[in-house]
C-alpha cells in the first residue's frame, strides 16, 4: 500500500468512527424525541385545518394575514417533523392514536364542532372564533414544546421546539392586540373544565 494512501484511509477511518460515536443516534420508538415529532405534527394539523378556512373566508386583512401566516409555517414545520421520522427510519404514524392519554384542553384542541363552525358561522363571528380557538391552541402549543424541552435529547428537536415557544408566544400577542380591537379581552378558561386526570404533555415517556 503506498504510504500516504495507507495514512489517508487510516484518518477517514478514525474521523469516521469518531463521527459514528459523536453524532446522536437514531432515537427509538417511543422515545421523547419521537413522540413529540408525531404529536406537534398532529397539533399543527388541526391549525392548518381552521387557517385554511379562514384565509378562504376572512374579511379583515389582519386576520386573513395572521392565518397565511399559520398555515405556512405550520404546515412547513410538518414537513420537517415528517422528514426527521423518515431520517430516523420511524414510521410517520406509531401504533397509538396523536397526544393519545393526554389532556385535550390543557394543548389547547378545538373541538370537532369548532373547528366545522368556522366554515358557516357568519364571517366576523367566525373571525372572532378564530382568535380565540387559536389563541387557545397556541397556549396548548407552547405548553408542548416546553414540556418536550424537558425530556427530547436530539439538537434538532430542542431546538425546534425553542422556537416553537417563541414565536407561538409572540403570535398570542398579536392575536390578543386582534381581539382587543375587537372589544374582547381574552380569559383563560375555568381550571374546571380540564381534565385532571389526564397525564401532562410528554409526561411518563422513555427517553433516548
């Protein structure tokens, strides 16, 4: 073997086996990271579903824009969840529902018939429903991706889930500014309404 030949495979090897052992492994079925990745794919989906609506139906160009917006991002951030299961060679649905066991009030869900709503109810009411549903489904969001911040170990996914917490977070402010100009002063629903019994967003999954 000619020497410097010899020495090059050598180095690619030790770099190779060195970058073998630094980078994170894929995580597993599951895990945290997994679980999140299906989860907030499934979260987006239903603002997808109400923003397009909207867009569709919205009079005030404020609110039609604060739904392009939504929509864009959101569903573009599926896509990138959906890229990371197939990366991680992880099927895109697991063997369980979405969020199945966890408190569909506390991630901020609207209902079946909320989101239908959006669709007939006459376009300023349903403008107004919009702020307030999404407003409540960003809250759901944010308390998600805090709650994977605790357990996920991929770089990528702590990182997304960042900024999930600030943009989302940004965006309720812009929707209360919405319904401010609207006479509405946004409440936080009554603790009663949710479901204590269920398990906390992320709470009790294997980590990897």
């Amino acid at each position: 073997m000619i020497p410097a030949l010899g020495a090059g495979l050598v180095g690619a090897a030790v770099v190779g086996g060195t970058l073998a052992f630094t980078w994170p492994r894929a995580p597993a079925e599951g895990s945290a990271d997994v679980t999140f990745a299906r989860d907030m794919s499934a979260h987006h989906a239903q603002a997808v579903e109400m923003s397009v609506t909207v867009v569709k139906r919205a009079a005030d160009p404020a609110v039609k824009l604060l739904a392009q917006d939504i929509l864009l991002t959101q569903q573009a951030q599926i896509g990138q969840m959906s890229g990371w299961l197939m990366a991680w060679g992880r099927p895109l649905a697991g063997s369980e529902a979405p969020m199945a066991g966890m408190d569909r009030g506390s991630m901020g869900l609207a209902t079946p018939q909320q989101v239908q709503e959006l669709a007939y109810l006459p376009v300023r009411v349903a403008e107004t429903q919009y702020l307030k549903v999404m407003r409540r489904h960003h809250q759901g969001g944010v308390t998600m991706a805090q709650s994977a911040l605790k357990h996920v170990n991929r770089p990528e996914v702590r990182a997304f889930a960042e900024r999930v917490v600030t943009a989302q977070t940004s965006e309720i402010g812009a929707i209360d500014a919405l319904l401010a100009k609207r006479g509405i002063r946004p409440q936080t629903p009554p603790e009663a309404t949710k479901d204590e019994t269920a398990p906390a967003p992320m709470d009790g999954m294997t980590h990897e």
